[in-house]
C-alpha cells in the first residue's frame, strides 16, 4: 500500500511538472505574440501617420499582418499541437516582429531625415573672416582692440549684423566701402589694419586681386545666422505642375551656409504626363538682381545673398512662380551617387577632364561620385565652356533620375539615408516629398527627361557685388529667354518634349584614372549661329591685360572671352 502511494506521489509530481513547463511554453508565447502583434501595430500606425506607402499598398500591409498575426493566434490557441510545432511558430513570431522593426526604423530615418531637409530653410548661415596682413604684428582677435576694420557693405548683405557681433567681442573702429576690390587695396596698402569679409565675398577678392590670398592672413572666424523670407508657394504635386530652382554652390562640407551658385537649374515637373524640363541658366548671366537697381550682376553672385535670392532674381528673368528649391553643394553631390551605386551620364563628346583627369567616352559613362562631380565641373576641354559644363550637368541630373526611379534603389535605401543627412536643403515641406514618394512607389513612372539651356554673348562688365571691377559677363539672349518660356509653359500645358537622352543600351565606358597628360584635351568647336546685329559692351581697355588673366572659377574670363556670340543683344537695353 506504501508503495502504492509513493508511485501515485511521484507520478503526481511529474504530471505536476510536466503542467507547470507547458504553461510556462504557454506563457512564453503568448507574451511573444502580444509582442508581435503590438509591433505590427506600431508599424500600422507609423505608415498611416507617415503616410509613405500608397492606399493599395497600405490595405495589402494591414490585411498581410491580420491574416498573419490571426493565423499565428489561432494555432496556438489549439489544445493539441506538439512542443516541437509551438517552438516554430514562436520562431516566426520573433522572425517577423525583427522583421518589422527593420522596417519601421527605416521608416522613421527616412522620415526624420526629409524632414530635416527643410529645417533651416528660414534661416541662412554667413561666415565671415577678420583678415590682416600676413607679415602683421597682428594675430588674434584681442590685438584688433581700438583698431581700424574697413568692411564691404551693399543693400542686400548683413554686414552690419557681423559687426555687431564682433564689436561683442572686441571694441574696433568701423568703416564700411561699398567697392569689394577697394576693400582689398586699403588692407594690402596699409591703410586700414584689418577687414571684414563674408566667406564668399573672401572668395570672390581672391580671385579679383591679384596677390590678395598670399598676402593676408585670417585671424579671427565666426557665423550669423539670418532669417529669411518664406517663399515657397505650395501646389498639388502629384496632380499639378510645379517648379524646383536646383542651387548647386561652390562649396564642401555645410549645406546651409551661403555662397557663390554655380550650378542654376530650374526644373519644370509634370506629375501627369512624367515629364521633366531642365533648364540651365549659365552662372556668369549678366540679370538684374531682384530688389536691386543700376548696376546688374552675374547670376552666381546671387547666392552670396541667400538662395532665396537667386530664386527671386530668375523668377524676375523668366517670368515664372518657382515653388520650392533644392540646395545641394559638392559633397552632396559624390555622396549621393555613389550612395545609389553610380550612375550613367551622357558625354556629347570624348574628352579628359582637368579635375582628376578622368577619361570620358562619347556616350554613356559609368561615373561614381568624384567622376560625375569631374564631369559637371568641366568647362575647360571646351570652346564653349561654360555653356557645355551646363549640358554636362544637365546629363549627371539625368542619371541620377533615371537610377532613382529603378526599383533596384531599395537595396541602396540604407546608404542613400546617410548620404542625404545633411547634404540637401529644400523649403518643399515634408508632407509634400512623401506624396512624391508614395506616386513613384505606386506607379514607378519613367520619367521623360528634356533640356534647355539659355545662352548669350560674351563681354565685360562691372558688377553690383563687385564695384567697379570689370568682370567677363554673358548678356542674355531674348530669343532663347523667350524660347524657355515657351516650353515651360507647354509642359504646363500637358505636352510631351522630345527626350533629350536616349535610353541605356549597348556598352557603357568606364572611366578610370587616367595617368597626368595621358590624353590631350579636346576642344570641340560651337555650333555656327545665323549673323545678327549685336549690341557691343565698352571695355576698359586700361584694364584688358589684367582682366585676361585666367582662373579656375572662370570669374574674369571665359574660353569664348572677347568673342560675342551672333544673335544676342542685351535685353534690359532699349537701344539693342
């Protein structure tokens, strides 16, 4: 009887045990499940907050998680089912939660990081330079106490706020000079002990004056930051036509400081018909800056004012409503195509590039980052110069909507976000982009890609930035003015352009580092133009020796200097 109750005791205890390990494997997966199912609810309400993902696609989402999640539940509410059964359904449980908090972190940088895009679109960063003599007893801000400091001021810039802001720092007797290149002659004569420059305009008097950057030497460095003007004007951009001002500015490192624009794109995009116009506008263009009058000045001086000034002054140019811009500098640049995996850029022509020397094929090229950045800058292996660096960049815009438009871009989706961060500014608000996102991602369009460059004649003149200093300006051509407008306005209209690049087919060349001098640069000669009058700029002829001079910002000179094109006459001249 004894032993009786020992077995019946001992099989208690195992019945006992075995109860307590399935309710512990109970308690596991239910606490796995609710996990799951509070994660997919997570990415349920993130998506629809967000709203990144098309309405289809958002249904298929919720009802593919439902059915999962369901069919998961179902299972292990069962009361048969093995050990071995609830063991793999755990597994896909926690595959599948993993799985979903990959995708909503994702989500969320990419959220996070195109709202950063426009965080400072109100604001501009200047950074200024005290500069004195190189051979100077000067050295540190504190030897400027009592000092004479001459700065350059107009009406557009905010100088007076920079000197506020070192006057808290150190006592000094301003005066200001409304004529950079004087600025820099009273410094180099001994007549002032130090000047005040905004980087850009530093930039621009290096260029200018002869010497200027060996003889002088910086002190001091600080930045201000400067509200701006609201001047985005929003639309409907998946169903209506909108305008992008593209700013590429002459700069690494910070996207939000201001400086010189090189690259002047307007981009003209028709959500309904997938068609894209890129306009060049050349950076030497010789318009009037908007809020200005007398003196005109070069296109690319307007971003020493802020981006949103060179988007007030082409406004003015072409007569159009630009909606939002895109900021973009040379770092963007390379980081972007190399993030997406390289891209395949169109060469009119076979040429070596100055940058790097990199060898480019008629046709397409295969280019990574520091290649395409050789291409857009390259003017140059080429008679026409700067108008054909503008084609260039045309083509390397192409590339990269024709690459970002692949559906092969997600497998690029981590590095793309890391080299946006911080490399891009736009005033397009967030809500916007992800609508722009959710059409690409719903109907993955090809986009019809067509371009257009305005064009002008070259010459001399003195410039509101600049002063007196004869600088090489283009005059703007009417007719090409007038023939942008034209087609701005049927891409507004609906109708379809003629594609400017062909699609992708055959061998693609790719370009490696050539070794120096390996191949001579090519120059192609411009196309001839009909003959019509032209208005004649005067040219200081005191001057012509020293305006000759060559440089690699093509700020004095240009391939075609001294050469005016047939057919252009100066727009803003009664008399032309």
């Amino acid at each position: 009887m004894r032993r009786k109750n020992l077995k019946t005791n001992e099989s208690a205890e195992i019945k006992s045990t075995k109860k307590t390990n399935i309710d512990k494997r109970k308690l596991v997966s239910f606490i796995i499940s609710c996990i799951t199912i509070l994660i997919s609810i997570g990415i349920i309400i993130t998506m629809l907050v967000i709203g990144v993902l098309p309405f289809k696609y958002m249904i298929a989402l919720i009802l593919g998680l439902l059915i999962i999640n369901s069919a998961f539940c179902f299972t292990l509410l069962k009361k048969r089912k093995s050990k071995k059964i609830r063991n793999i359904i755990n597994i896909l449980q926690v595959i599948l939660a993993v799985i979903e908090l990959i995708i909503g972190i994702y989500v969320l940088k990419t959220y996070i990081l195109i709202d950063s895009m426009n965080d400072n679109a109100n604001t501009k960063k200047q950074n200024y330079s005290v500069i004195v003599l190189k051979d100077s007893e000067y050295n540190e801000i504190e030897d400027l106490e009592g000092k004479v400091i001459e700065y350059y001021s107009n009406d557009l810039d905010n100088s007076e706020l920079a000197l506020e802001k070192l006057k808290e720092t150190v006592d000094v007797n301003a005066v200001s000079n409304e004529d950079i290149a004087l600025v820099g002659k009273t410094l180099l004569n001994s007549e002032v002990d130090a000047i005040l420059l905004e980087d850009s305009q530093k930039t621009l008097l290096g260029e200018e004056l002869e010497g200027f950057d060996d003889k002088t030497k910086v002190i001091y460095t600080f930045s201000i930051d400067v509200e701006v003007e609201t001047i985005a004007k929003d639309t409907e951009v998946t169903s209506e036509t909108f305008i992008v001002y593209i700013s590429g500015i002459d700069t690494y490192g910070t996207i939000s400081s201001v400086s010189r624009s090189d690259v002047n794109i307007v981009a003209v995009i028709n959500p309904k018909t997938y068609q894209v116009l890129l306009v060049n506008i050349p950076r030497d263009y010789y318009v009037q800056l908007h809020g200005t009058t007398g003196k005109r000045d070069k296109l690319t001086h307007a971003g020493m004012y802020g981006v949103e000034k060179s988007v007030q002054t082409i406004e003015d140019l072409l007569d159009i409503d630009i909606n939002y811009y895109f900021k973009v500098n040379f770092t963007s640049l390379v980081d972007i195509v190399d993030a997406i995996g390289g891209i395949e850029v169109y060469s009119e022509y076979s040429f070596t590039s100055y940058i790097d020397n990199y060898n480019f094929k008629k046709g397409y090229n295969s280019m990574n980052g520091k290649q395409a950045l050789a291409f857009a800058r390259e003017r140059k292996a080429f008679a026409t110069g700067d108008r054909m660096r503008g084609k260039n960049q045309q083509a390397v815009i192409n590339g990269i909507i024709k690459k970002a438009s692949k559906p092969s871009i997600i497998t690029k989706f981590d590095s793309l976000l890391k080299s946006l961060s911080n490399k891009f500014q736009t005033n397009m608000d967030t809500g916007k982009m992800m609508e722009l996102a959710r059409l690409q991602i719903s109907k993955m369009p090809t986009w019809n890609v067509s371009t257009i460059s305005l064009t002008g004649g070259d010459g001399r003149a003195s410039t509101y930035s600049t002063g007196s200093q004869l600088l090489y300006v283009m005059y703007p051509s009417q007719d090409s003015i007038d023939d942008a407008k034209q087609k701005i306005n049927a891409v507004i209209a609906g109708e379809i352009l003629e594609a400017s690049y062909e699609e992708v087919t055959g061998n693609i060349y790719k370009p490696t580092q050539a070794e120096a001098n390996a191949t001579p640069i090519v120059k192609e000669e411009p196309k001839e133009e009909p003959e019509e009058p032209v208005k004649e700029e005067p040219v200081d002829e005191n001057n012509s020796d020293e305006n000759n001079n060559n440089n690699d910002n093509n700020e004095n000179t240009d391939p075609d200097d001294g050469k005016e094109d047939p057919g252009v006459v100066d727009p803003y001249d009664p008399n032309s």
